[in-house]
C-alpha cells in the first residue's frame, strides 16, 4: 500500500503538470519544458490526425519553433502535417523538412496493373485477329496472357491452321513469347 500511493501521487502531479503546460499556466515553466509539451502535442496531433506513420515524421521544438523532418507518402500529407503543427497552441513557426517519398508497395502495384492492361490489350488482339481470319475456327480458341507470354489452348482442324494461330499471335505488339498447347483434332 505504501508504493502505491507514491506512483498515484506522482501519476497525477504528472497529468496536473502536463495539463498545466497544455493550457500555459505554469507558474515559471523552462523553455525545454515548454518545448517538450509542444512537441508532445505536435506529435499526439500527427498520431490522432490518422493520415501519417509517426514513426516517419521527427518533431524538434526550440522556443515555440517546430521543425519537421522525415517522411510522408504525399505532397498533400506534407502540407498537412505543416498546418496541423501550426494550429496549435505555442507554436511560432514551423519549418517542413518533410520529405515526400512514393511508397515502394504502390509503384510495385502500378507495375502489376500495367503489366495486366498490356496482356488485356493483346489478349484482344490475337482473338480479334482469329476471328477476323477466314478459314480459322478462332472462337474455339482460348487465348491467355501473362507478362507478355501468350498461352494458345484449344482444338484446331489442321497443323496448318496451328502454325497460322501461333504465328498470328506472334506477331502481335508487345508479345514475348507464345506457348501452345494446340491439339490437332484427327
């Protein structure tokens, strides 16, 4: 029991004294002090703000000036750390040495959905192409691309007519290589 009155005793001294600083009523607070509690505030701001990883961004205060460096994933999310700085109390200015970096996770996703619309566009063209050619049974023709590599299935009448579906593809834009799994039809 006599333990635990001291860490009460301090626990609310602590959350009195921080209030205090919050609000500016401190009877003679240092200037560390008060820089402390506004970087306190500038950092709980970013955190509830939800839009940043705080883990990123740094926050350095010298009397009432806040420094902000690090790194947000947006120009916007760069101006609204500055302005959510800004807004509060004891702040003087804010300099922003935020960087703006892309997220590695989202160039990777960009690549991939490229990657997908270039098979898309080329998938339409072979069977456009099959089913514009006369003399080609193209609609039993199944045709699937990935990164560039064109998997031909299906069942064709003749090795002749084969050979001009694998070369129809092949000569499609943008395809690397062409795999058949074409089987005659005797």
């Amino acid at each position: 029991m006599k333990r635990i009155i001291p860490a009460l005793t301090m626990t609310v001294m602590t959350v009195f004294s921080t209030s205090l600083l919050a609000e500016g009523i401190s009877a003679s607070p240092t200037q560390s002090a008060t820089d402390d509690a506004i970087a306190g505030k500038v950092e709980a701001a970013l955190l509830f703000s939800g839009q940043f990883d705080t883990m990123d961004i740094r926050t350095d205060v010298s009397k009432g000036q806040v420094i902000l460096t690090g790194k947000v994933n947006s120009e916007v999310n760069r101006e609204l750390a500055q302005e959510v700085a800004a807004s509060l109390d004891g702040v003087v200015s804010v300099e922003n040495k935020l960087d703006v970096v892309k997220p590695a996770l989202l160039e990777g996703d960009l690549v991939t959905l490229l990657h997908g619309v270039r098979d898309a566009q080329m998938v339409s063209l072979i069977r456009t192409q099959l089913l514009l050619e006369s003399g080609l049974s193209g609609d039993d023709i199944d045709v699937h691309a990935l990164r560039g590599i064109v998997t031909l299935t299906g069942k064709v009448e003749s090795l002749t007519e084969r050979d001009l579906i694998i070369a129809i593809a092949k000569n499609t834009d943008d395809v690397v290589d062409v795999k058949s799994e074409l089987s005659v039809d005797s």
